[in-house]
C-alpha cells in the first residue's frame, strides 16, 4: 500500500493572466454558423462567442473587463511596469515590498 502524493512542491507560481484574443472560423450560432471572437486569459477564462465583425471590439472589452476585474485597487498597482517586468492587472510583488517599508 502506498499513498502517492502526486501534488508538486507547497510553492505555488502566482497565476498571471495574459488574455488573449481568439478568433474563431465556425460557430454556431442559433441562426446559423459564422465566425467569431472570444477571448481566453491564461488563468482559464473563456469569454462569450462575439459574433461577426464587431465581435472583435466586444471580445476586447470582454478582455479589458477581466482585467479591470483581476487587477489590484488603483493605489496597489505597480508604479513602474518596466522595471518591474509586471502589468498593471498583475500584483506588482516589488511594489507591494516596498510599501510594507516604514519611513514615508
Ligand atoms: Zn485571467
Ligand atoms: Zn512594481
């Protein structure tokens, strides 16, 4: 008898969301089969079939209302995305190393 553990190491990577946009030729629809966009974000999400032409726009304010929805509050976004190698939607662990320092 052995009782396999299969997870991996406690070290859990913080999850990171990179949308993308995702176009897809044949969908069907409910009148019918047409081509649409949807988005789909690393951490598993997958948005609504945005149909047509203007289903690319819907798609990205789908991709932009996941990240509002993700992203840390205004005052605990990194302020120096470069530097930093991070995204404004992802908590910035240098930035928010910093405001744990006292001396303000
Ligand atoms: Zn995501
Ligand atoms: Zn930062």
């Amino acid at each position: 008898m052995s009782t396999a553990d299969e997870q991996g190491p406690g070290a859990a990577p913080a999850r990171r969301h990179r949308p993308r946009l995702l176009h897809e030729e044949e969908v069907r629809l409910a009148d019918g089969w047409t081509s649409a966009w949807r988005v789909r974000c690393t951490c598993g999400l997958q948005g609504p079939h945005r149909p047509g032409r203007p289903g690319k726009r819907a798609a990205e304010a789908d991709r932009e209302e996941h990240l509002q929805s993700v992203a840390p509050p205004q005052s605990e976004r990194c302020r120096d995305l470069r530097s930093h190698r991070t995204t404004w939607w992802d908590a910035c662990p240098v930035c928010a190393h910093q405001m744990a320092l006292p001396g303000m």
